[in-house]
C-alpha cells in the first residue's frame, strides 16, 4: 500500500470492499456472526510511506466457498485513503496437516507394537510357515476348479460361487472348499455333491439365488448357508463366517425369495446407470435429465454442494446419509446408485435407488 494505514482501516476494506458481491451467503460479516469464519489477524509494518501485512482468515466452509471468499479479498485495490493491492499467499487445509500427524503417530505406534509382538523363536517362525503352507489354493478336477488342500481327503465339503471366496475361506481355516466358478454346475461338483457330505454357501444377492436354483435341480447338496442379505462370502469376518455355517439348514427346507419388482425410472437414468456400473464415476442430470456433469464419485458431495436445478443423480458407489442430506438441502428426486449404506435414515423427498432395482 502507497500510504500508512492501521488494522482498523484494513478491517474496513475487507468488509465494506466485499460486502454485497454474492448475496448474504458469502457476505463476510454474515460468516463471522454464524462463526464460519475466525478472528481475523492482521499485521502491518509501515516504513517509508509505504505500508504490508498479512491477512490471515480462518474458515470452516468448503473449498468452493473459501475460493470464492479468497478472490473476492484479492478484488480489494484500496484500503483507507490509499491504493492497495492484496495477493492470495496460500490456502492451507489444517485437516490435512493434522491428518499427516496422526498417519505418523500411527506409524509409529505399529513399529513398536510389530517389534515388541514379533515371534521370538523359529519353533513359531515354523508353525506359521507351515500354516501359510497348507493353506495354498489349488486346482482340483478337469475343470481346474479353485479349491482348499482338504477337498480329496474331507467327508464334508463346502461349495461356494468363486475364487475370492475360497480365498477368505481359507483364510479362517477352512480347507475343505471348492468353487463353482460359473453359473453352469460343473460335473466335478455333481460328482463329489453325491460322494461327500456337500454344504452350499452362497452369496446373500440375487446371483446366489439364481445359482441355489441350479443346485436343486442338478446335485445332491445337503444343506444350504447363506451370507447376509447384500453381502458376499468373499466379504464376510471370521465371525460372519461361522454364523453362516452354523445357521446352514437342509436344503428341502429353504426357499428362493421373490425378487423385487422393477422400480420404474425414466429409460434415460436407466441407460445412464448401465453405463457408469465398474467406472466409480457419477453422472448429475438436470430437471430436464440432460447430463449436466460427469465426474469422480469421490469429488460428487463437494461438486453438488454448490449446484442448483438438479433432478437426478446416478453414480457407480453407495448412498450414504451425507449424499441424501445434500440431495435433501439441492431438491435432488433422484439418488441412483450401486448399493445403498444400511446405516441411513430415510429420507422424505429423495428417492434412493439400486442399479439392480431399475434394471429389466
């Protein structure tokens, strides 16, 4: 600044220069009365008639509104008497750095758990080797079908849908498992359903129930598990797990659940989901349903915050309370996605929707 000035008159600026550029939401004074915007510090060394500082503005609002609220400040070319010219040093988010000091400390803290718990002999060393060992997936049949190293010598197997599911099976001790890998039955599986004691675990979708149709019409399985509705066998604890396997019942006594009737949409969020599904990415409509966006499921909370005029949203990840709490406040009809969290109040004027649920 050309000129001497004090705090008060670089108070002054700041208010009065910004007042009434974007409406009350934006205002600065507003945000200070609500608390979303701090104390401001301000200092100043004048010398030579000529007068800098530092403007330092904590903020609890989002990205775009901080944005906004820095340009606006830099707009200011006259503080008091003098010409003035204010230049954005940097935008800090102390989230960050505070996250980066507990990443650290977490570091830390399982350095020293790993070296005060590692094993100490190589009798334990051994035992775990051994365990690793004989847990090794393997192919089994003509087929080639993934399975544990039990399946040949076990009186009881389990059968499950694929891969991942041997895997987490394994990984809780189970060795006696094999995988359909398919929605065709394979003969190997037939074969040894007549031969062992057979228990199906399948997945809690619609898939598992499609293929729990086949297994009745084609083998001998004994009894059924199922995961919980919604979830995979892949996905499930150790604790989930053995509740599965304990809850297994004869497979006489279960029944396929009906599936849901078709929720109707119009065709265009019915074609925009089929191409987002495996993309993490969303697509936003306007009330006309012309695409408006596509973006990052990652970036879609901070992007709709400051949107207006939309009236569907359809992206490749899950529905949680802080996307339905945002579609509430913008007016959003339409939530439309992969899953949606269980964890959700629901909401009065959004509709939430799954890709399963709109598809023929």
């Amino acid at each position: 600044m050309e000129g001497v000035v004090e705090k008060p008159d670089v108070i002054g600026a700041l208010f009065g220069q910004t007042e009434g550029l974007f409406g009350p939401e934006l205002d600065l004074r507003e945000l200070q009365k609500s608390g979303r915007i701090g104390r401001i510090e301000i200092s100043l060394d004048s010398k030579q008639d000529k007068t800098t500082g530092k403007i330092n503005i904590p903020t609890s609002l989002d990205r775009v509104s901080t944005a906004i609220i820095a340009a606006s400040i830099e707009s200011i070319n006259r503080v008091g008497p003098c010409q003035a010219k204010v230049i954005l040093n940097k935008i800090e988010d102390i989230r960050d750095a505070r996250r980066r000091i507990i990443i650290d400390r977490a570091k830390e803290v399982l350095r020293k758990w790993t070296v005060e718990t590692m094993p100490g002999t190589d009798e334990i060393f051994r035992e775990v080797s051994e365990m690793l060992r004989l847990a090794r997936v393997e192919k089994y049949g003509p087929e080639g079908l993934t399975a544990g190293p039990d399946i040949e010598s076990a009186k009881k197997i389990i059968v499950v849908e694929g891969r991942a599911d041997v895997t987490n099976l394994l990984r809780a001790g189970i060795q006696n498992v094999i995988a359909l890998e398919g929605a065709k039955i394979p003969e190997t599986i037939i074969k040894l359903c007549r031969e062992k004691e057979a228990t199906a675990f399948l997945d809690g979708d619609r898939g598992g129930d499609l293929i729990l149709k086949e297994l009745k019409q084609v083998t001998k399985v004994k009894y059924i598990a199922r995961a919980p509705r919604g979830k995979e066998v892949e996905d499930l604890s150790f604790n989930e797990i053995e509740k599965a396997l304990k809850e297994r019942v004869p497979l006489e006594k279960t029944r396929v659940k009906k599936e849901h009737r078709k929720k109707l949409v119009p065709k265009k969020i019915v074609a925009t989901a089929k191409e987002l599904e495996g993309t993490l990415e969303a697509v936003i409509l306007n009330t006309e349903l012309k695409k408006v966006d596509r973006l990052p499921v990652g970036e879609l909370a901070e992007k709709l915050q400051g949107m207006k005029g939309i009236d569907t949203v359809v992206f490749d990840g899950v529905i949680t309370q802080r996307l339905v709490d945002i579609a509430a406040k913008r007016n959003i009809k339409y939530l439309v996605a992969a899953r949606v969290s269980k964890a959700m109040k629901q909401p009065l004027r959004v509709k939430l929707l799954t890709f399963e649920e709109i598809k023929s």
